[in-house]
C-alpha cells in the first residue's frame, strides 16, 4: 500500500483532519468500546481505556503516516492503553493477577465433539442448532469468565483479527506463548459455552462425551 | 508443514490455525481439498466459523452517550 503523509493535504490540528478523526471514531465508536469491554469487563474501565486511547492517538495524529491505517492504529492504540492499565494495577496490587500464565488442566475440550451426531448427518445438526440458540449474553458471559490471559488473546484474534504475531509483539511474549493461551482459551470457552448451554436446558443434562476421533477422508 | 493430501487428524491439529489465516499456502490447500470432500471434517469447520462469528459479534457493543461526550470535550481540548 503506497504511503500517503496526512500532512502533506493539510497540517496538523486542521478541520480536515479532525473531520477524518472524528468521522472514524464515529463509525469505530461501538467496535473501540465493545474490544475494550471484553478486554477490560467493567464499562467503566472501558470507557477509561477508550478516552484514553482516543485522547493519546488526537493527540500524536501527526505520527500517522497513512490515513488509511487510522483505524487499525486507534485499535493497536486501545490495547496499548488496555495492557498499560493492567500493568499499572498488577504494580499497584503487588502481586500477578494479570496477563500471567494461570495453571489450569491440559485437557482439550470441543463443543462440537459433544453436540455432533454423526449419524444425524442428513437429518440435522445439533451443533449448529446450539450455536443458534447461543444469546449474545451466553458468550459475553464466557469470554468474560476466562482468565486475563486467554481473554486478551481471544479477543485480539477473534475480536480484533490480530495475527499471532502482532499479538505478540503487544504482548511482548513469545509467539508460542500466544499459540498455547489461544490453544487454552478456546477450551476453556467452549467448556463454559457448554455448561452454560447445559443449565439452560440447550442439551440434555446426563449428556457428556469424552473427546472422539473421526474417520473420514484420509 | 507444506503438503498435497492431509488426513482428518492432522486437519482437527490445525483447524483453528486454518480459521486464524497463520498457515502457509500449501497447507491451506491441503485443506481446502480435503474440505471439500470429507463431509465430517467440513461440518467441524463449519461449526467452528459459526461460534467465531458469534464471538465477533460480542466484540461490538453500544456505546454510551456519555462516552462519546466524553470523547468530544478531549477532541475540543486541542
């Protein structure tokens, strides 16, 4: 993508440019402060993280190179602000609450493989039935029940659409750190998705597979 | 790890790195070709699009008008 300078139309501080700024924060507005609300889980930490966020990126506008990068770097913004605020309480507190490697069981866990049934190929899919009685509060609910860790990565790969490297790098970890807490996090949400589906009534309540293979085409 | 065929079980250990767009080509390939002709191991992808677009869709939420006050009054501020 050819770099164009949003100075070189306009200088800094002008109509145009904060025409362009607000007119993106507009359209992102609800995205800005869904990824926060999902990397923070309180609303008034996330309104904290985008008030900052939007604050520090009017304020270094002129750092911005090519306009059409703006909306990738208000979201690279947000997360900064997001991982300075946890690092700031993790100090405050004395002690590792946040972003640390939590100890939990290796076990893979796999929705589909507890709501496929094979044998109701033609006839049915339970599993997608299950997704589509999800309520949107049943996944708010178990993204917000992971641990800080494997929250931050989801959302920044699922939500936000990180690569894994990108993900890395703002999380200053290994590449393969973030594969593993990505690995985890998707276990652990499709555990918390499953029982939750299961108190209300979406499965039948005895109804626990071990984790099966398949065999299909080789 | 580049290949013409891949069987279902190496597929399951890379589906998510598939959904996540992190294979190289020649992988992505692999299976895709095998997608399209095992119906198992296509259900299985397509589930797990589905949940990761519902995941997606948690990731947007109404902002409250105070916020984007908020956010104007930094704006005027400069």
């Amino acid at each position: 993508m050819p770099t164009t300078d949003i100075h070189k139309q306009s200088p800094p501080g002008c109509a145009a440019h904060r025409q362009l700024f607000e007119d993106t924060v507009t359209r992102l507005m609800d995205r800005l402060y869904g990824a926060a609300l999902r990397l923070a889980r309180d609303p008034d930490d996330a309104e904290d993280i985008v008030a900052e966020a939007l604050g520090q990126a009017w304020g270094k506008l002129d750092q911005l190179r090519d306009p059409g990068q703006l909306e990738a770097w208000l979201f690279r913004i947000l997360n900064n602000c997001f991982i300075d605020a946890c690092r700031r309480r993790r100090s405050r507190q004395d002690r590792e609450t946040e972003l640390e490697e939590a100890e939990f069981e290796d076990e893979a866990f796999s929705l589909f493989e507890q709501l496929h049934q094979p044998f109701l190929l033609w006839w049915g899919t339970p599993e997608s039935e299950f997704i589509g009685k999800l309520l949107r509060e049943d996944i708010q609910r178990a993204l917000d029940g992971l641990p800080d860790a494997f929250r931050v990565v989801i959302v920044l790969v699922e939500i936000e659409g990180y690569t894994y490297e990108e993900c890395a790098r703002l999380l200053d970890v290994p590449l393969g750190t973030v594969r593993s807490r990505l690995s985890r996090a998707r276990s652990l949400l499709q555990k918390a998705l499953w029982q939750q589906g299961r108190e209300a009534g979406l499965v039948p309540a005895g109804r626990h597979r071990p984790v099966a293979k398949h065999g299909g085409a080789s | 790890m580049s290949r013409e065929h891949i069987n279902c079980e190496e597929l399951i250990e890379q589906l998510f790195v598939y959904l996540d767009r992190e294979l190289e080509g020649g992988t992505c390939t692999a299976i895709d070709h095998h997608l399209a002709r095992c119906r198992e191991c296509f259900s299985r992808v397509e589930f797990e699009r589905q949940l990761r677009d519902r995941i997606g869709d948690a990731g947007i939420e109404k902002a409250p008008e105070r916020l984007r006050m908020r956010v104007k009054a930094l704006l005027d501020e400069y």
